[in-house]
C-alpha cells in the first residue's frame, strides 16, 4: 500500500512541476521552465509530454542539439506524437540539416495529415535542397489546408522563382502580400522577379515599399539588403 501511495505522489508531484514549467514558459522564463521540466522528469521519467516541452524551450534558447535529445525521447516514450517528430524537423533545420528533417515531416505527415503547417516546414526543407518541385507540392498542400497563410504563398512563390517561373512567383507574392500588407519581405522578393522580367520601374516601387516597411519594423538586416539592390546600377 505504501508503494501505491508513494507513486501516485510522485505522479501529482511530476505533473505540478510540469505545470509549473508550462506557465514559465508561457512567461519567457525559460531556463527556470527547463529546470522545473528536469524535476517532473526525475519524479516520472515517463513523461512524454515533458521531455516535448522541455525540447521547445531548449528550441527557444537556441540548445538545438538538446531539444534533438528531448524530442527523441518523447517519440521513444510516444511513437505517434507527431508534434514531436515535426518540431524534430525544426531543430535539424535550425542547425542546417534539412535533409535529416525531411523523414521526421514525413512521419509527421502520416501521423498527422491535416496539419497545414507539416507539409509548409517540409516545403522549406526542400526547397533548401534544390527541390524545388517537390517544396511546391508540399506548399500547395499547405494552402489547401490553409489559405491565409501569407508565408506558404511567399515562399512557393521563391520555389516558382527558382525554378524560372517569374510570373508565377509574382502571383503568389500578390497574394503574400493581400494577406499581410506589411510583409516586406514578400515585397523585396516580388522587386527581384520583376526586375528580372524587366520591369525596372515597378521593381524599384517594390524595393521602396519593402524598404519602409523594414525600417518600421526595425529589420536591420533586410534593410541593409535591399539599401543594397536599390543603389546597384
């Protein structure tokens, strides 16, 4: 009887720490959210639920290889939790593997086919490895799923344009920018394919827009780059 007790105590006691990490969290005070994530897991190592939270936060603070680890263990403890295995995803993209995080999105998918933003972060992984057709498919399924989305659009709008495919890369960038009137980004890209399609005119309104809305927002880097292509000859 003394066993039982002391297990179910340190069930509740697991699941309190793991609450109180999630609130942390939810506050931005990650590293005393990890430390209260490592108790829930001291007191129940089967806590799958934990070891997924705790590998965002390690996401958050840039430990990429730590949230690999958390993340591995949660799918050890859950084969079908398919957040984990698309967050997985993410952190091999973030230490540029993207590649290795193509399988984890298509376990993902499987388990999990309805979830627009899955086959969006696989789109983006194929596409940094010059599978351009493929990141098309996966973006089209995306906006299928979900068609407010202004970065699916812009970003299939970069595998159209690498592809040679201006004009279609500009409709998209359209609709990326209906969606989110501010999105600079969208516009510098629309700029690009409309200067390459000679239309120096309407590239230059582009960059100009892209540029005031970078320096609205603070994007220093964005406005060094398109400070850069407006000065070019």
């Amino acid at each position: 009887m003394e066993n039982i007790n002391n297990t179910n105590s340190n069930t509740e006691s697991a699941e309190s720490h793991f609450d109180k990490g999630n609130a942390l969290s939810d506050q931005g005070d990650y590293e005393s959210a990890i430390v209260e994530y490592d108790k829930a897991l001291a007191l129940n190592p089967n806590l799958a639920d934990a070891y997924f939270k705790r590998g965002i936060v390690h996401g958050e603070i840039g430990q990429h290889f730590e949230a690999i680890s958390d993340y591995d263990a949660a799918i050890r403890l859950n084969p079908n939790y398919s957040h984990a295995y698309n967050n997985r995803g993410v952190s091999k993209i973030k230490l540029g593997h993207p590649e290795a995080a193509i399988p984890d999105y298509g376990k993902a998918i499987r388990l999990n086919p309805n979830d627009a933003r899955i086959y969006y972060n696989r789109g983006n992984a194929k596409d940094d490895i010059g599978q351009h057709f493929e990141a098309i498919s996966d973006y089209d399924a995306a906006i299928r799923l979900n068609p407010n989305y202004a970065n699916t659009y812009n970003n299939r709008g970069v595998a159209k344009a690498n592809l040679g495919h201006l004009e279609a890369a500009i409709s998209d960038y359209d609709a990326a920018i209906r969606l989110n009137p501010n999105y600079a980004q969208a516009y510098t890209n629309r700029g690009n394919a409309k200067e390459k399609l000679g239309r120096p005119d309407d590239a230059k309104r582009d960059h100009q827009t892209a540029l005031d809305l970078a320096e609205k927002a603070g994007d220093e880097e964005l406005k060094s780059r398109i400070m850069t292509t407006l000065e070019a000859p």
